[in-house]
C-alpha cells in the first residue's frame, strides 16, 4: 500500500503550483511536506483524494490511479476516499452536535455500511468512538459535551478521533498543529507519532513545523515554486547545501533544546 506521484502538473491561470512533481510515500512512513506558503503543499494532499485532479501525470493510492477518477468514477474515487483520512487546519466540528456524535458522524454514513458490509449497530459505534477517544488521550466524560464547551487543543484530538473512526489505511494531516501554543503543538506532533506506528498507517503532514518534521519524519520533502527541491531523511536533510533548506534548519535550530539531536 502506497502513494506515487508520476510527473504531476498542476496550473491555476498562470501559476504553476505543481510541476513535474514525482515521488513515493512507502507503506507506514511518515512523509512530512515542508515549503513557503503557496508554493503546492496543500494542492498535493487535495490531489490524493481527487479533490483537484491534475493537468498532467499520474497518482496512485494502493493500485488505484486517482488522477483518472474525475467524472465517470465516483463510485472508485469513493472507494479512494474511504482509504484516506483528513485532519484539517481547523477542527472543523459541527457545533451542534456533541463530541460523541461528531465522532460517530462518519461511521452512520452508507459508504461506511457498505465498507463493512454489514449492519452497523449503535452499539458498534459507541465501542468506537470509545476506542478512539481514547488513542487521542480524552476522557470519555467529554463525550456529552458539545465543541464550544471544550478547549480550541480539546477540539483539535477530537476531529483526530472523528477522522480514526472509520479506520483509515492512509492520514493526511494539513497543517495539524495551526492556532496552538507551543505545548499543544508539541503534544499534537508527538500524538502523530504515536497513532501512525501504533496504527501502522501511512501518514503524510503538510507544515512548517521543521523541528518537528526532523524528530518524527522518515522522509520530508520541500516544495518550492511548484518543484521538489528535496526529499530525503531528517539526517540527510541537516546535511543538505539547498539554500531554502538551511534557511528552514537555522530558523529551527532556534528552538530546539541545546542537547537535541536525532532519534
């Protein structure tokens, strides 16, 4: 189980934001995207689940090729979809409903009867949202609360769980940690970690956060101007001349403890 991209382009008007963008994220890697606003890291995750479909190239997720999913096959790019779980920016919660049914949301969909391929209890679902409320370290008293009676970091775990519910082979995280203190954003990069080994997914984290891309990544890749400049394992990543890269190591080495070094 994979994801390949094969010389990706990608155009809106005159701005190229993709541009012979080719790379492999490997079963249960951790795959961070680093790069300047705009420069093609958020485009890239909305490609994998056929959001955008590209002008030119080839994406592939498992054996299914995404980019040819437009139009004609929506019950395939679906199938896509059901594979890939999406953290977003924001937590995105439905504010009228409790924590319990937001992370129950998505399991009383149909395409979620149909994965299962059988009847879907209530009580199948309660034991869910438990468990995964539980790989995001909440406490089950919160579950009849609603979002705006938690915390803004409370809230961020708890689209986390809504988007383990359905069990997803592949995470894809956009800009995770956006709008938290420097506690929580560590807390969040450190729950990353630990959900993908645990769960043996595959996870791809589109960020700036290089401190953090270098303690948990097994490969990170830059983006600039619609290009890869890079991709490669933190450690080649330190050794790394690209002029962008050090600018992005330097801005780091700022905040990490004078005694750190890689895992």
């Amino acid at each position: 189980m994979s994801i390949l991209f094969e010389n990706v382009y990608k155009r809106f008007g005159d701005k190229i934001v993709l541009d012979d963008v080719s790379f492999k994220v490997k079963p249960g890697e951790i795959l961070f995207i680093l790069g300047k606003s705009g420069m093609g890291k958020s485009v890239t995750l909305k490609h994998i689940i056929g959001v955008l479909a590209p002008d030119a190239g080839k994406i592939t997720v498992d054996s299914m090729v995404v980019s040819s999913m437009q139009g004609v096959m929506r019950d395939q790019l679906d199938q896509v979809r059901q594979k890939c779980g999406m953290v977003f920016q924001h937590p995105a919660l439905i504010d009228s409903l409790t924590i319990f049914e937001n992370i129950a949301f998505g399991l009383r969909t149909q395409q979620y009867q149909e994965k299962m391929k059988s009847e879907v209890t209530e009580e199948m679902i309660s034991d869910i949202v438990h468990d995964k409320l539980a790989l995001v370290h909440l406490n089950p008293e919160i579950l009849q609360l609603f979002p705006f009676e938690v915390s803004y970091g409370v809230q961020k775990r708890v689209s986390m769980a809504r988007t383990l519910a359905p069990e997803p082979a592949y995470l894809l995280f956009d800009e995770p940690t956006t709008g938290l203190d420097p506690l929580s954003i560590s807390s969040i990069n450190e729950l990353i970690f630990e959900l993908s080994r645990k769960l043996k997914v595959t996870s791809i984290i589109v960020s700036h956060d290089m401190a953090c891309a270098l303690s948990i990544a097994d490969q990170i890749l830059f983006l600039d101007q619609g290009k890869i400049l890079l991709m490669a394992t933190p450690g080649e990543v330190m050794k790394s001349t690209i002029p962008l890269v050090q600018d992005f190591f330097k801005e780091t080495k700022e905040l990490l403890p004078p005694n750190w070094s890689l895992s």
